[in-house]
C-alpha cells in the first residue's frame, strides 16, 4: 500500500480530530488499564459501534427521502451525495458535526448505566477506535487500493456491489455478520441491478 494513501487518510482534518481525541481520551485511561473493567467496556463500546455501522446505514442514511428541505439537506452530506460520487474523498467520511454529537449520546448512556468516568471513557473509547476503523475499510473500499488480506479484498468487492450493483444489499462496511443475520447478503449474481443506487432520492420518490 503507498504511503501517500496513509497520510491521506490521517490527515483528512475530521480523522486527524477524531484520532487526537482518541489518543487524549486514551491516556487518561493508561492508570486503569490494569484493570478488566475498562478493557471489557472498551470492547463494549466497540461492538456497540458494529452494530451502529449497520442499522444506521440500512434505516437512516437509506430511508425514504424527507420532503423537508433541511432534512434532506442532512441526508444528500451524510449518505445520498455519496452514492451520487462514491469516490469523492470530501463525501466518504462521517463529518464531526454528525460523529460528534452521537458519541456524546452514546457516553451519556454509558455513564448512566455505569456511574463510572473509567468505563464511561473505555466505552467511547471503544466506540472511537471501530468508527476510525470503519472509515479506513470504507476509505479503502473507494481508494485505487487493494487491501492486504483475502478477506479485506473480499469487503471491498462487497461494498462495491452495494454502490454499483443494488443499494438494498451489502449495508455492512467492516463485515456481514449483519446482512446474513437480517437477510441483506445475497449472491451479486443473484441480484438484480438497480436503477437507483447513485441516485438514492430518486428511489425515495418512487416510494412516496
């Protein structure tokens, strides 16, 4: 892999904010990590965030599209412009403005659930870290790279077929586990190509 695609990436500024306050977040938790608490919660976190990657893929960022103009408007930055320009570099990541708010969200719960800073922060850590790798797989899957390993050649195939073949399948990112459980994975061969997967609010209004 060429170095200038690693730097691209890191340097991107919402994924250069967003690793800052990971590594910030992190070493708070160096005197904890001693502990199996933070580890576990921290793992928590990021399975919490796999399961995110697929259900607000599959029932936010493709609902039908919002009849009001700033909804709409969230939506085309989010996802729809995306499939409209699935390799431009300035549509692939998730913005701040966005990550930001629901990983405070998502801290919140932790915190109530918990009642402890430490696991607080291992869990948004947790849920930091798969976001970061959610963006890298996705960042690859639209970058003229080939991944190292058989099975990352094999999610960007799969997240292609979901921009080019039929935007109802394949909403997992970093893996399936998803689609086979909720019956979103199909053979590409099997499915039928569709007229509206770089044109996500035209296949909204065919819903209304």
């Amino acid at each position: 892999m060429k170095l200038k695609y690693v730097k691209e990436f890191f340097l991107f500024p919402d994924i250069a904010i967003m690793c800052l306050i990971f590594l910030i977040s992190f070493s708070f938790l160096i005197p904890n990590l001693a502990s199996l608490g933070p580890w576990i919660a921290l793992v928590t976190g990021m399975a919490a965030y796999s399961a995110a990657e697929y259900f607000i893929h599959r029932f936010l960022f493709h609902m039908k599209t919002p009849k009001h103009p700033f909804f709409l408007k969230l939506l085309k930055r989010l996802h729809y412009d995306h499939h409209a320009s699935p390799n431009d570099l300035h549509l692939l990541f998730l913005p701040l403005w966005y990550s930001l708010p629901n990983i405070a969200i998502a801290g919140a719960a932790a915190y109530l659930i918990s009642s402890s800073l430490v696991i607080t922060m291992s869990f948004i850590d947790g849920v930091i870290l798969f976001l970061l790798f959610y963006e890298w797989k996705h960042y690859i899957a639209h970058r003229p790279v080939t991944p190292l390993s058989p099975w990352g050649r094999w999610m960007k195939k799969v997240h292609l077929w979901h921009h080019f073949k039929n935007e109802n399948y394949w909403y997992g990112v970093t893996n399936p586990v998803f689609d086979f459980a909720l019956g979103t994975f199909e053979d590409q061969k099997n499915v039928e190509l569709s007229q509206t997967a770089r044109n996500l609010e035209q296949r909204g209004n065919k819903n209304t």
